[in-house]
C-alpha cells in the first residue's frame, strides 16, 4: 500500500480516514458569529447550508443553533450543494418559506455570495434589508461590495500544519 512504501497522509478539516488531520473549531467560530448577529438585534436567521453530512457543516449549524436558540431566536435551515448558483436559488425559497428572516448566512463563503447576488437583484440591500454572512474568508470576498462578514479560517496555517505533520512522519521512519 501507499503507506507501508513510506508514502504519508495527513488530511485536512474533518477527518474521512484513519490519518493525521489538521482541523478548526467550527462551532467555536459558528458560535462567535451567531453572537455578533444576536448583538446586531438578528432573532431570525436563515443558513444556506451545504450537506447535511458533512462534518463541517454540522459542526457550523450547530455553533449557531445553540447561540440562537439561547438568545429566543428562530434559525431555519435549507440544504443545498455548497455552491453560488444553489444558494441563488435557495435565497429565493428560503425567503419565500420565512419572509421575516433578517439574516442569512452560507455556510461557506461562495453560499453567502449567491444570497448576496439574489438579494441584489430583486433590489434588497444588504446591509440594511438582510444581513449576510458566511465561513471560510476566501480570497474572493474581499472583492464583494459591501464587504462580507465571514469567519476567517486559517487556510495557509492548516497548510503549514499538514506538511509539517507529513514530514515530521517521514523524519521519524513513521514511528507514531
């Protein structure tokens, strides 16, 4: 096998194998942005959320529910692939669903980017009509107008780690 011919893993986010793994605290962050929402007044948020069986999309919705719930809000769901155009779409019939919905957020930034364009076009403002927010802090966003707020991810640093893992491992003969 790869592995028993000295090759190295090391994954990254949530873990799909038996393998070192360089992880975050999503429901950390999901928590500290539920928190800045329920500061700004938010009671009703709505999240474009990607898989319901992915690791870190459950971790996220889980971090916002128990904050929102805590503060007597009301958080609604909608599953969807993690992608600009679903979330389009998604904005459309979560909005449709609960229209006293005041914030929005994907749980990843390309989501956050579709609520945001179809907000746009059917004339909202964001801001000032309905919040958006989203996770990951791609390069991208710094691009949106008005700015989106995201939870930053250290992307470069769990890099780093990943590789340092898989050459520690290699300089050890594998010994762990």
């Amino acid at each position: 096998s790869y592995l028993a011919t000295g090759g190295r893993v090391v994954s990254i986010g949530t873990p799909i194998a038996d393998v070192h793994n360089v992880r975050v605290d999503n429901t950390a962050g999901a928590r500290a942005l539920a928190a800045h929402l329920i500061d700004l007044g938010h009671r009703e948020v709505g999240v474009l959320a990607g898989p319901a069986n992915v690791g870190s999309t459950k971790e996220r919705l889980e971090g916002l529910r128990q904050v929102i719930d805590a503060a007597g809000g009301t958080l609604h769901v909608r599953h969807g692939a993690a992608t600009r155009d679903d979330a389009y779409g998604g904005t459309a019939a979560m909005l449709a669903a609960h229209p006293g919905i005041t914030a929005l957020v994907g749980s990843a930034d390309q989501m956050a980017m579709g609520a945001m364009a179809w907000l746009r076009d059917q004339g909202r403002q964001v801001p000032a009509d309905v919040s958006v927010a989203g996770f990951n802090d791609i390069d991208v966003a710094r691009d949106l107008t008005p700015a989106l707020t995201t939870v930053r991810l250290p992307l470069h640093k769990m890099g780093e780690a990943a590789l340092t893992l898989a050459l520690e491992e290699q300089e050890a003969g594998g010994a762990h």
